[in-house]
C-alpha cells in the first residue's frame, strides 16, 4: 500500500527504528509496529496508558518485543509437546505486510496480512501450517484486536494475543470473571481450581484458565473491561520478582507494573481449521474510570 497517502491522525515513522504506525487521533493516542504487527502503545483520550510497554524493550528484527500485544502462533510457548522453537512461534518476530488504512470518525482501523512463506522463513526448520494471516487493529476509545486464520489446509494451531496490561501495582490488583472455572497452574504444573472469588496476586501467577469470555481487571485507579471471542482459554501471567529479575529485557522492578491478560486457545484447546475455511480470534479492551 502506499504509505504516503494515510488518513489524518496516521504517520508512518520509525519507531526505536523499525517501521510502525503513529496514531494520534481525538480518541487516542497509539502506535502499531510492522514487526510482529505489535501494538507496543494504546492510550485512550484522558486516561493513562492501557498497555504496558518494558522501559528495556529490544527492537530488532528476530526479537520478541516486551510488552504491547504480541502475537502468538501457530504454538504457545513451547508447543504442546514442549520442543517448538521459537517461544511462542515465529510471527511475533516477523515483519507483517500492511494492507490498509482507514479512519471511521476518531477510529483508526489498520489491516496487516502474513502469508505462510514470509513466517516459515523465521524459523525454517520448525513446522508451520499451511495459512494465511490477517490482523485487524482498531484504534479508539476502545482497543479491538482480531486475528484471522485463512486455512489453505486442515490446520490445527495454537493461538494467543498475549496482552500486558498497565497497573498501578499488581499487588493490589484483581480481575473478576474467572470464578468458578478450572486452571493449569503452570507454576506447579498442577490442575487445579475451581477459581474461587477474584483473582488476586501473591506470587509468580502462570494460569491457564479453562474459560472464555469476558474479565474485569480493576488496580484500584481504573477498571479494564477485556472480552474475547473464538478462544477457549484465559491465560493470567505474572513473573513476580524473581523471575523479572532474570529476563533481561525487563527491569528488576517491572513485575509490580502489569499483568498480562490473553484471549488464547492452545493446549488441550487449540483452534482447528479446515481447508478453506476461517477463524478469528477476538480481543477487546473498554476501560473504565472506578
């Protein structure tokens, strides 16, 4: 497409320099990389930042950007069997294809596609399904994600936008929506549940929780409303203060600062395909003063 013809409140810019998109609008203020197609910035009018963006982020190609959005296909980490490289598959370290612009009164919409080639290429040795990708972002008041698997073939993936939410402190934040439904406890490797009451963090927190749907995430100064579609899972992820401490694209400190909430289906509940067909995998974020 040509970049040069965008609607007014949308530039392309080199941002930690990589290609993205700056959005600065009446709604909001954001801004969307080509690598990885990832929201790394959502800032709604008169509200403080949604998305949590690591202060020691790497922007490099083939390197997974901290915070934002990423995208995770066509595994979950390691895979189900736990011998998929790289984490979480190729196309969070891919430079996405952008296919359209458009603003709808104070809503950017930008369209970005991923054919299966240009994701092999990441990661040539691992196995990776014979689709195409579209990834609608929309850009408001309201922050809507929708990834769209295109199957040329039966394709049996797993799929997450793995979304780190700003807090004010994690440990005085919970997120309602959960009660009553089984998780893998990925800390201790257990099944457990069910969830009782709201969530709420005291320590390393990795669940995979066996529901879909809509959370309320409040930190005591905002309530983030997160609603998804075409998952089967929630994951809830925190690293707490010992394993922050080993990531090095993240401050020893930051673990008070997010909690990553992510529409998913991997695991026992993958997203499957048939040749032709298609299906989307939805999130939306509506925050809310408390």
């Amino acid at each position: 497409m040509d970049l040069t013809q965008l609607p007014a409140g949308v530039t392309a810019v080199a941002d930690h320099g990589l290609p993205a998109f700056a959005v600065d609008t009446p709604a909001c203020t954001a801004t969307v990389h080509l690598h990885g197609a990832h929201v790394t910035a959502w800032t709604p009018e008169g509200s403080a930042p949604v998305l949590y963006l690591s202060p020691e982020a790497r922007f490099s190609p083939g390197t997974a950007i901290r915070g934002g959005v990423p995208i995770c296909f066509p595994w979950f980490g390691p895979g189900r069997d736990g011998d998929l490289s790289p984490s979480h598959g190729p196309v969070r370290l891919t430079e996405w294809e952008p296919l359209d612009v458009q603003r709808d009164g104070d809503d950017v919409r930008l369209t970005f596609g991923l054919t299966a080639p240009v994701a092999r290429s990441i990661a040539p040795d691992a196995p990776y399904p014979a689709v195409g990708l579209s990834y609608v972002v929309t850009l408001g008041r309201e922050l809507d994600l929708a990834l769209t698997i295109h199957a040329l073939a039966d394709a049996d993936v797993e799929a997450a936008l793995h979304t780190y939410l700003a807090v004010e402190d994690v440990r005085t934040t919970s997120i309602a929506g959960l009660e009553g439904a089984s998780y893998l406890d990925k800390v201790t490797g257990d099944e457990t549940g069910p969830q009782e009451g709201a969530v709420r963090f005291a320590g390393e927190t990795d669940r995979v929780y066996d529901a879909s749907g809509t959370v309320a995430l409040d930190d005591g100064a905002r309530r983030l409303e997160v609603s998804s579609e075409g998952g089967t899972k929630t994951v809830v992820w925190n690293p707490w203060s010992e394993k922050a401490a080993s990531m090095g694209d993240l401050p020893d400190d930051a673990w008070t600062r997010f909690v990553c909430i992510e529409t998913a289906a991997v695991h026992d509940g993958p997203i499957v395909v048939p040749a032709g067909a298609q299906h989307t995998l939805r999130q939306r974020i509506n925050p809310t003063a408390v």
